[in-house]
C-alpha cells in the first residue's frame, strides 16, 4: 500500500538552492517513506551535502518544498526546528567525535543535551552501553577518541547518532576517508542497524559498494536535480552515459 502524503518521512519538490552565481540544486525532487533506505550519489561538489544540510534545517532553501516528518522545514521556527532534529540523526562528514571527551561522554553528549537521558526504564548508563554493544565497541567505553582507529571512530559516532532512537538517519558519505575493507564493514553495519531501528535512511555517497549494501533505492543527483533513479541492479543495467560514468570505476 502507498503511503499517504503525510505519512512520508522526507518530501522534497523543486528544492532550489544557489550560493552567489552557483546554483547548486536546480529543482530537486526526492520522497523516503518510513522506514526505507535511500542512497543519493553524485560526483564531489554536486550539492550532496547541501542537500543533507537543507534536510536538516542548517541551510536555509531559496524555493521549494521541503517536509520532514510531516512538518514543513522552511516555516518552523529554530525550537520546532530543533524537535524535529531530535527525530533526525545526522552523522556528519568526517563523522568527528569530540577529541576531550571519553567514548562514554560523547555519547551522554545528546541525551543531555535533549534532556532525554532515561527512556523507557533504561538509565543514561544502560543506553549509552546498549549503543556501543550495538556497533561492537562496549570495550571502548573509557578510551579517547585519539585511542581509536578511523573505522571505531565512525562506529562510535554511529553509535552516539543511534542513541536518539531517531525515525531518519541522514549518512554523510559514512565510508568517506576509510580504506575498502573498513568500507565495507560500515556498510554493513549500516544495514544492520538499520534493519534493527527501522529508521527512514538517506545514505550520501560516492562510494557505490556502499550505496548497493546499505539502500533499497538509489537517486543520481547530477546537475541539481535528481537525474535518475532505480535499485542498483537497474542502474547498472543503465547504458546512460551519467550513470555509467558511477559503475564503469568498479
Ligand atoms: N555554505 C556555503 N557557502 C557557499 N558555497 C557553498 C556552501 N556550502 C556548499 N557550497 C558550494 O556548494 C557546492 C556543493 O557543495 P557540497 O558540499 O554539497 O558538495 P558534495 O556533493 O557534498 O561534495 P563532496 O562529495 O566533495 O562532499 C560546492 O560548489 C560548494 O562550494
Ligand atoms: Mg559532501
């Protein structure tokens, strides 16, 4: 069964978006329903991370409509704004912990600040080791950031992401700065989560071993505007030359 207008996790029509002369999005149309998982690809500097940043209220939009979770982005004020970010996780580029802060401080950092620290019957403590067993790092809990590899630190700040319970999760190239292997076991893991919290996801990348892991959906953003999408299967098969262009580097 479709689900109805409002029951949409992330509605975007003719999103335009420029910075000076540079008209990043042109037109951009884009729908996630609950629950489903979504990856966006597209070359560097396309506006992929402009795009995530507009989703979540960081930029403003010059014209379109944007909703998310039912509510109209460009009309909340910055506390409505900031409720319906407390429903979306964002695990940003580069996904950096805070280098002062223990494992366990990092991820008591958003309980607190939404003064969410007990949820249902579980103390901050509970929750906070209940996310780190869920990306495999409890041992980690008293180390520092600059105690961990590349691949725990984006465990972790998948972790501190997850704490939230979020309905969508926005992945900024999650795999961006990792060697393939390492790639490929975030990709995973993910999945894995994602199954788990059933959360809406929108999975930025480049990387087109992730995008086929982690989505059941992926969109082409070329041009500002969403160029084409399909599974990957049916991108692949593609013999447009934009979408080749993504498959023929494997
Ligand atoms: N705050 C800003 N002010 C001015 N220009 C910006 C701003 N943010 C992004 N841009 C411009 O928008 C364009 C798209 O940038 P964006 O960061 O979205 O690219 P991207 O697709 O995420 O690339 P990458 O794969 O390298 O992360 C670029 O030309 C960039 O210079
Ligand atoms: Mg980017």
């Amino acid at each position: 069964m479709q689900a109805g207008r409002d029951d949409m996790a992330i509605e975007i029509k003719g999103l335009h978006k420029s910075f000076g002369s540079n008209h990043v999005l042109r037109g951009f149309d884009f729908q996630v329903q609950p629950g489903e998982n979504v990856a966006v690809l597209g070359k560097s500097g396309s506006g992929k991370s402009v795009l995530i940043k507009c989703i979540i209220g960081l930029i403003q939009i010059d014209k379109g409509e944007l909703n998310v979770l039912g509510r109209s982005v460009p009309e909340l004020t910055r506390k409505e704004m900031d409720l319906v970010r407390r429903d979306v996780g964002f695990l940003f580029q580069g996904a950096a912990l805070y280098d002062s802060m223990s494992v366990r401080e990092n991820l008591e950092f958003p309980l607190r600040r939404h003064r969410d620290q007990a949820s249902r019957g579980r103390s901050m403590q509970q929750r906070v080791e209940e996310a780190l067993e869920n990306v495999g790092l409890l041992h980690t809990i008293n180390l520092m950031p600059s105690e961990l590899s590349g691949g725990m630190k984006k465990r972790i700040a998948l972790a501190r992401t997850l704490i939230l319970e979020p309905k969508i999760i926005l992945y900024d190239e999650p795999t961006g700065g990792l060697d393939p292997i390492t790639g490929r076991e975030i990709s995973y893991l993910i999945k894995e989560v994602q199954e788990r919290y059933k959360a809406a996801a929108v999975v930025i990348t480049h990387d087109l071993p992730c995008a086929k892991i982690t989505s059941d959906r992926i969109v082409i953003l070329s041009q500002g505007k969403n160029y084409i999408e399909g599974t990957y299967d049916e991108l692949e098969r593609s013999s447009d030359a934009v979408v080749q262009e993504f498959f023929k580097i494997l």
